[in-house]
C-alpha cells in the first residue's frame, strides 16, 4: 500500500465516524453502551435499525434474502432512531438527497475508506467498482472494492446501490436487485439493464414512489 493511499483510509476512517457537522469523533466509551434496535416499514420492505444512543451502526433489509432477528441482550425502542426514522422518510419520499446522521460501523481501515468513497457518490448518479477504485488510489483492487462494498453495514444511508458494473449492469446487492433497482429508480438515476432477474420478493413492499412517505414514517 503506498503512502497516499494508506492517507486515504485514515481520513476516511475518521470521516465516517465524526458527527453530522464534522464534530467530535463517535467513539466507544470504557463501558459499552447498550445497543438498541427498531423495526421500521419502508417502501422496500421492513428495515432492522441498529445502534447506540448517540451513532447508527446497522441498517438491515428484512425483506432481503437473510432477514437478521435482533439479540436477546438488545433493547426495543424507537426513540432513539428519531432522526434516522425522519431522514429516511423524507428518502423515500423523495425530498432528501443526504443524510446527516451519526454513524458508527464497525469495519477494517480500507473497509471504512471504502464506506467513506460511497457516500461521495451523489445522489441519483453511479459508478463502477473499478472507477471507485481509482478513486481510492488503488486501480486494481477493484474486486476489492466490491466485496468491502458487500460488506456496508449502512445501506441507503452509505449508498453502496450506487455502484453498478462497469457494463452497466446493477451485480450483486445484499438486500437483493429488486431493491437496488428500486432505489435507484427512486434516485432516478440512469443506469444500464441489469444481467439478472430481480422478481419482487413478497414481502418486499410495494415499490418506491416519490411522495410516498407514509410506508416510511416508521409510526
């Protein structure tokens, strides 16, 4: 690894984990503090929030192939998963185009510099593993790139369906391309045909439309 690129994930790493508004670092306290979950409806099926009272840490589609059933020593409650519950909505109603949050994945250096490289994407457009490679200073890692991007524990919020093939089609996505077809068409963004099937799952929701707030106020 040369030394602009290990700068990268640095400041990456350090960039995802700050406030909002560019603050104090999110870190873990010496007493671990409890971790919190809650069940939200969306227009792509029944999203799983995860996380600490002050950082977001997991965002699941339950309507994916591998729905996550929440841990015994996690604690039910909505309340702090306000924001993200109101930023979501305005998402998928299609009057927020980013996302001020606290977050807090946990992930390698490169794992968080890739995380970091996605939320650069802007809203509505893609790019390839490749192109997002080059950004990152490393032109071959492409593969990489992809299975760090597979690995995103924040999806929406850190825009991995933003990244296509490099021959336009949509490739892989944790929560199935149904949903990444979904998304993106909500972002309008202008992609290629994809090179697989993508039926919609049955418990996958109704689709996105722009407006359509209600499936995603998490009440």
């Amino acid at each position: 690894m040369n030394r602009a690129a290990g700068r990268t994930r640095a400041a990456a790493a350090r960039s995802l984990h700050t406030s909002p508004t560019g603050g104090a670092i999110v870190s873990a306290s010496a007493v671990t503090p409890p971790t919190y979950w809650h069940e939200m409806d969306s227009p792509v099926g029944a999203l799983l929030l995860i996380g600490r009272r002050d950082a977001l840490t997991r965002v699941h589609f339950q309507a994916g192939p591998q729905p996550l059933r929440p841990r015994a020593q996690w604690l039910p409650a909505a309340g702090p998963f306000a924001q993200v519950l109101s930023q979501l909505g305005e998402y998928f109603a299609g009057t927020r185009r980013a996302f001020r949050l606290r977050l807090a994945p946990t992930g390698t250096p490169f794992q968080l510099a890739v995380w970091q490289a996605l939320r650069e994407i802007p809203y509505g457009q893609t790019t390839s593993y490749g192109e997002l490679a080059r950004r990152l200073g490393q032109a071959g890692a492409a593969r990489a790139v992809g299975l760090a991007n597979g690995s995103n524990p924040l999806p929406i919020i850190v825009p991995c369906h933003r990244v296509i093939g490099a021959d336009g089609s949509l490739t892989g996505f944790g929560g199935g391309l149904y949903i990444k077809r979904a998304l993106l068409a909500l972002e309008g963004a202008a992609c290629a045909t994809d090179l697989f099937s993508a039926p919609r799952p049955a418990n996958a929701g109704e689709g996105v439309a722009p407006g359509d707030a209600t499936r995603a106020s998490g009440s």
